[in-house]
C-alpha cells in the first residue's frame, strides 16, 4: 500500500497524526510506504516523521517541492496569495513518485484514519477510471457552472483520492491539470478540487462516504443532500447510515477543526488520540476565534432541524465568494 501526503511545516503536527493513525490501524499490511512531497518541511521535523514510520517498521521517502511557487504560472499569483501553495503539490505526481509505483492513496494532512484501508486501496476499478473519491455533500452551483458541469454531475472531495498512477501517467494527468488550473484560477474557488473535477469529469470513481467522513455528512441527512444533488442518489440509505457509524476516514475540512481552540469538532478525540502518540503532542491550539466556533456549532447544530436555513447560509456565502473573488481579479488586471 502506497501513501502520499503534500505539506508544508505548519501542517506537520497534522501530517504526523495521519501518518500514525494510519499505521495503527494497519498493522496487518505486509508493505506500507509512506511518501512525502514536502513544499517546506524542516530537516529536523523530517527526521522525526521518518523515526515515527520506522517505529511502526515502515518506510518515508521525501521529495522535494520547495520551488513549488517558481512551477506555478505567473498570472496565477492571486491564487497563491489567498491559498498556501502546497494544495497543487498533486499536480506533480509524475515526476515525485517513483515510475514503478501504480497506484498510491493520497490523503490530506488533515485526515485522520480510523479502520483499514484495505477495502478501499483495493477498488479502484478496471474501466478507465483514472481515480476513486468521495463525492463532495454540498458544493456551489456556481462552482460547477464555472467548470462547464451538469447541475447533477457528481462532484468530488479532493482530501481523499485512490488514483490509478498508471493511467495517471499515461493520460499526462499532471501537465493537463496544470494547464487546466491555469485557464480557471481567476474564477475558480477550490483551487486543485476545482481542476480535477473539471478536467477528470466522468473519469472519477464514486465510493462510500466512510473513507471521506467529514461533518457535513453528519448534519446533513440523506434526503436533503439527494433534493439538492440527484447525484447523491448513488449513495444508499443503508451505506450513508453505515458510514455515519463507523468512518474509516475523518476529514477535518472546513471551519471546526479539532486544534483550534473552542472548537465542537465530534470527531476531536479521533484526533487528539493520534496527535499525543507523536513528536507533536504538546502543539497548541489555535486561538483567537472562540465566538466564530461558538457560532459555527450552533449552524451546524440546527442544520438537521432547519436544513433550508443552513442552505439560505450556504448560498449567501457562495455569492459572497464569487463577488470577493470576481472584485479581487478585476482590481488585478
């Protein structure tokens, strides 16, 4: 089984919590590497993410993408202002890996694994999907307007993605994601999700939302995702209701993350379990943003009683996005 991670310094105390949980509750796989495309991880900080995989008795390999931002086309410089730049580290897949490997899962750093991924690293089918994913719960009309999808095309989280690096490789994956990312990043919101699902459309594998848990599948309820998405409608009741139980991977995506501080996070515990068996127990919470978390856990909260509220919230916001962005663009050209 074959893992890859992109991250920057700031991100390592998650990335090292991942990389426990992972191994902890994969004991039982023979082979388990660990590969790490570091956009500005210390030396010191690597040392002890290599002690970490060793303890376990597996291996980290390290590539370098330090000059990630030098890759990056020059008219894409707004983008890299408002996002750390590691989130496209996925657009040099190719290149870092080595040319023997043929499929990896690559995960976020903030993703915390909770079960074997055996069921999951052993689907990725034979019918010229490119990659497996887990469909996104709730995303913007207009981000897929912006993509030329269909209302109900499915859209995918990229935190979580089983990829067929062999097709990878033989489509030129890399370079057209690049390229695509390029001709979108003026508009585009999600950045590197945004490209794969635009440029990957109809080549995406949809698979069990146990492998991509994040909250929004917890406060929302099935039938409301399925009325706002005819695509969810791929998700059973009984495989929603399952994943709900037992999430063999947490994503910590979005605003109510486990390590800032006043959080109401449900999975924090899951997190914190990992975060203490590493180098990086003692990392501080984050703080500054209590009554925003306070706030955020009430919407979250009601969502189950008054979904059409938080939808009202969540189309609000989007319009806020495109506006912020569609102004920021302009006063750059």
């Amino acid at each position: 089984m074959n893992i890859v991670y992109v991250s920057n310094e700031k991100y390592v105390p998650h990335l090292a919590a991942s990389i426990c949980s992972v191994c902890d509750n994969n004991r039982k796989e023979t082979v388990l590497d660990f590969y790490v495309i570091s956009t500005g991880i210390t030396e010191d900080s690597l040392r002890k993410l290599a002690a970490l995989c060793s303890s376990y008795g597996r291996n980290l390999t390290v590539s370098d993408l330090h000059d990630i931002k030098n890759r990056i086309q020059e008219k894409d410089s707004a983008f890299i202002s408002k996002f750390d730049i590691s989130i496209l580290g996925r657009f040099f897949l190719s290149e870092l890996l080595p040319e023997d490997i043929d499929k990896v899962l690559y995960l976020d750093c903030d993703t915390i694994v909770t079960s074997s991924l055996s069921g999951l690293y052993n689907s990725l089918p034979e019918d010229g999907k490119i990659i497996a994913a887990v469909m996104e719960p709730t995303i913007y009309k207009k981000t897929k307007q912006m993509l030329g999808m269909n209302p109900d095309d499915p859209y995918f989280n990229s935190g979580v993605l089983l990829i067929d690096l062999k097709l990878w490789r033989a489509s030129e994956v890399d370079e057209k994601l690049r390229e695509y990312f390029d001709s979108i990043s003026r508009e585009s919101i999600f950045a590197d999700q945004d490209a794969i699902n635009g440029l990957l459309k109809g080549q995406i594998k949809s698979v069990s939302p146990k492998y991509n848990f994040f909250t929004n599948y917890r406060y929302f309820d099935r039938n409301t995702l399925v009325n706002t998405d005819s695509s969810y409608s791929e998700i059973t009741e009984e495989e929603f209701e399952s994943s709900r139980r037992n999430p063999a991977v947490i994503h910590y995506c979005g605003d109510e993350r486990p390590w800032i501080h006043g959080n109401h996070n449900p999975f924090k515990k899951e997190y914190y379990k990992y975060l203490d068996m590493t180098e990086w127990k003692d990392t501080p919470e984050e703080t500054g943003k209590e009554k925003y978390m306070f706030l955020y856990h009430i919407m979250n909260v009601s969502t189950k009683a008054f979904p059409a509220v938080r939808k009202t919230i969540s189309d609000t916001y989007s319009k806020k996005l495109y506006k912020n962005e569609n102004r920021s663009n302009n006063s750059k050209s």
